[in-house]
C-alpha cells in the first residue's frame, strides 16, 4: 500500500470513529479536496457546519473559517489541520481597531468581511462572503453610513456595484489575490485570445476591470464550467483547479502566478496536509476553543447574514 492510500484509510477509518465531516475550501490541496464530504466557498462551508449533526466538524480551510463553524454549531469539536493557518485579512484589522472606528464614527454600522477573527465578528453589525456582500450592503437603508472591513479591493468592488458614497473602506488586503499583476493578465488575454477571464473581488480593481465574471471560488467554478468558452483564465487561488478539472473536464484553464510568491496559492491554505488532517482526528487538536460570551456575540451578525435569504 502507498503512503498516501494508508493516511486516507486511517482518515477515513478516524473519521467514522469520531462520527466525523470533513469539510474543505476549494483553495485544499486536491487529495484533500478528494476526501471531504463537502468542498465549497467559505459560506457554503459555514452553511454545512452549521447544519451538522454529528461529533467532530474537521475543518480544511483556515482558521477564521474554523472559528465561523464553531460560533455556529458550538456543542461540535472543531479541529483544523494547521493552526497556522491563517488569512493576512484578520490580521489586517483587530478588534480594538474596529472598537476605535466605532467610538470615532458611532453613527456607522459595521459590515465585516467573513475573513475576520470572531473578536472583530463580535464588534460587526452584519457579517457578509464575496458572494453576497453586495446583497448585505444593500440590506442597509441607502442613508445608512457603513464601515466596510477589512478587505479594500472587495469593498471597493461593492461600492462600484451599489454606488454607495457613504462607506468608508478598511484597507486590508489578501496576499494572493492583491497581487495578482494586471499586466500578467493583459499579456495573457494576447496568448489566448478566445479565452474568457473569471476573478475573484479580492483582486485589484484593474485586474476587475478586465474580468468577464466576478465572484466567489463558487461562484466562479459555477460560472466557468457553463461559460461560453474553452479556455477560461482564472485569477484566484490554483486549487479551484481541481473542482474546474472535475465539472468541465474539456475545458482548459489558465492561472496567473502573483508577485507575492509566483504563483497562484495561498500559503495559509496549503499548510494543510493529508498527515495533518490524520493527526487532528486522531488527537482533536489543534481545536477551536472560544469564551461562550464571545461567540454569543460573533454568532449574531452571521446568523443575520444567513438570514438573507
Ligand atoms: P470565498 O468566500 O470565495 O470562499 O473566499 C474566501 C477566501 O479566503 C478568498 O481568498
Ligand atoms: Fe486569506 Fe487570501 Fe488566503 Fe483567502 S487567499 S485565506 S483571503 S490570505
């Protein structure tokens, strides 16, 4: 038997001990992605934690989205592979931060990028994903001031779609996304012609502006498998790769490296492996622990969130 054949039996063999899920973000390495129940975008994700009835929610993504399954479904042990597994927008905005904004600015209300930690959650009024943050800041009366945070480029995505003035934008930004290089993409728009180009809102406005779609990891699998193309380029992170390849298997997609690693991963996602998934299920560490008044509070503004319907 191979190394990898014996990990994803003792996985699976763990998994059914502890009455188990598995889920992992698109941005998992493929034989990550080959072995969990569900693999989605950060809500879907949030969604199927929420719901879940068994014991342990073993959590492939990172940590914030760990955080986000354990507010919502708090009688679950939540493990995580990595417990670096972090995202550079948390660490771009602290709850003392937001607490600063919010006695400056006490008349705004506070729409919060779902890629926070649960402390900055617990200050928001509302929580919204890349797929449904204009839906969440249109759910707020147009005279109503908004602080949108962390992430610039994706606030400043959703104030172009609303055309919303009254928002003041964080200016967090993600390492793989922010630098993806518009130049990169002009330059293979020439090499492939025909191709049509998916992004996802974390990247820079001039890499938006030549974007034939713009959504969640999702909702950019979505929309790519049915577009009207054979060769999409897609500006996000490479492991959507594996669910493209799987639904649109005659199509032929093409990812840009960026200027922060040359390459199209993120580095928080990718310190996830088969072996540390094993380990987690095995010792139920590294696990989410969080004061049961903090995640009353955090769990607020993303019960609202899921509310919209
Ligand atoms: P999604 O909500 O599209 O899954 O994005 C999460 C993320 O971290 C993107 O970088
Ligand atoms: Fe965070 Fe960017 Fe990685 Fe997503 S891709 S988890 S936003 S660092």
């Amino acid at each position: 038997m191979s190394a990898v054949t014996t990990i994803t039996s003792e996985i699976l063999a763990l998994k059914r001990e502890r009455k188990a899920v598995i889920l992992a973000h698109h941005y998992q390495d493929s034989e990550i992605q080959e072995l969990a129940d569900y693999t989605g975008d950060s809500l879907e994700l949030a969604r199927k934690a929420r719901d879940f009835d068994g014991g342990v929610i073993a959590f492939c993504g990172v940590w914030f989205m760990a955080e986000t399954a354990k507010i919502l479904n708090p009688t679950k042990t939540v493990v995580v592979p990595d417990a670096e597994a972090g995202c550079s927008l948390v660490d771009a905005c602290t709850a003392e931060q937001t607490r600063a904004f919010k006695r400056r600015y006490p008349d705004h209300a506070v729409v919060s990028y779902i890629n926070t930690s649960a402390e900055v959650k617990a200050e928001s009024d509302i929580i919204c994903t890349s797929r449904n943050a204009v839906k969440v800041v249109e759910s707020f009366p147009a005279s109503q001031p908004l602080l949108f945070l962390p992430d610039v480029n994706l606030g400043n995505w959703v104030q172009r779609q609303t055309g919303r003035q009254n928002m003041r934008i964080w200016q967090g930004a993600c390492i793989v996304h922010a630098t993806f290089p518009a130049r990169r993409l002009v330059h293979l728009k020439h090499q492939h012609p025909d191709a049509l180009v998916a992004a996802h809102p974390e990247c820079p406005p001039e890499v938006l502006a030549l974007a034939d779609f713009i959504g969640s990891t999702s909702a950019i699998i979505e929309w790519a498998v049915n577009a009207p193309s054979e060769e999409i380029i897609v500006m996000t992170e490479s492991g959507v790769r594996h669910s493209l390849e799987r639904l649109a298997p005659g199509k032929r997609f093409v990812f840009v490296p960026n200027e922060n690693c040359n390459c199209s991963e993120c580095p928080y996602m990718k310190r996830n492996t088969l072996e540390k998934l094993r380990d987690c299920l095995d010792t139920l560490e590294p696990r989410v622990e969080l004061p049961d008044e903090l995640m009353r509070r955090a769990a607020l503004p993303i019960e609202r969130m899921l509310a919209l319907k």
